[in-house]
C-alpha cells in the first residue's frame, strides 16, 4: 500500500492530502474494529480500509480477517447511530495508484454527501 501511495501522482495527492489522513499498517488484518469505531466516535467523518486482493496478503490471510471484521463492523455501525457508509473495504494492490486516487475519491465524495459525523462536536 505504501507504493500504491506513492504512485497516484502528485496532483492527486496534493488533492487527497487536504481530506483523508492515512494510517498506514502492515496488513489490513491488523485492523482491530475497536479501532474504526474509535475513529468514527471521535469525529472521523469516514474511515476506508484497503488491502491486498485475496490471495495477495503478504501474511497470507490478513485480508481475509479484514473482511470478516469489515461484515462485523458494519453491524455494529447502527448500534452506534452512524450510516453504514461511513465505512468501506477495498481492495487495492500497491501497484494500483489509479485506482487508489479514484478509490479515496470515490469514498470522500459520499463520505461528503453524509455530512459531517454525528460524534463530531
Ligand atoms: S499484507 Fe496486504 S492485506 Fe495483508
């Protein structure tokens, strides 16, 4: 993911820079839920989560625990009065920049359309 970062290009960037604030880890796998919903409870409008395509995981199946998290946390995002989408799963290989820009893009834009978090104070 790190490259995928790298690549999207510097307009893009520049234009990603000024709304998301990423958080890089080693494997999407290592994404405790506790962890998005303390986001989203503490004023983060929108939290998106990319990993590796299944069968690319570096520590095999990480991506694989995302995703079974990931149909959890939905779950429990009603139970914290937010929209299911505020949050989102992607998969994105590191030599995917484009895809990465129109991914984070794609995601702001609805995150925008929501309005600002309920938490946010
Ligand atoms: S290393 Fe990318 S999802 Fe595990």
């Amino acid at each position: 993911m790190y490259l995928t970062w790298t690549y999207c290009g510097r307009r893009v960037l520049a234009y990603l820079a000024c709304r998301v604030r990423m958080v890089r880890v080693m494997c999407s796998g290592m994404v405790h839920p506790n962890l998005v919903i303390e986001a989203l409870t503490k004023g983060a409008d929108g939290v998106l989560m990319c990993g590796c395509h299944p069968g690319d995981c570096h520590y095999q199946d990480g991506n694989l625990k995302a995703e079974k998290r990931a149909d959890a946390l939905r779950l429990m995002l009603a139970d914290f009065g937010l929209e299911e989408e505020r949050f989102r799963l992607e998969w994105v290989s590191a030599a995917e920049g484009p895809r990465f820009a129109e991914v984070v893009s794609s995601f702001t834009e609805q995150v925008q359309q929501l309005g600002p978090s309920p938490y946010k104070s």
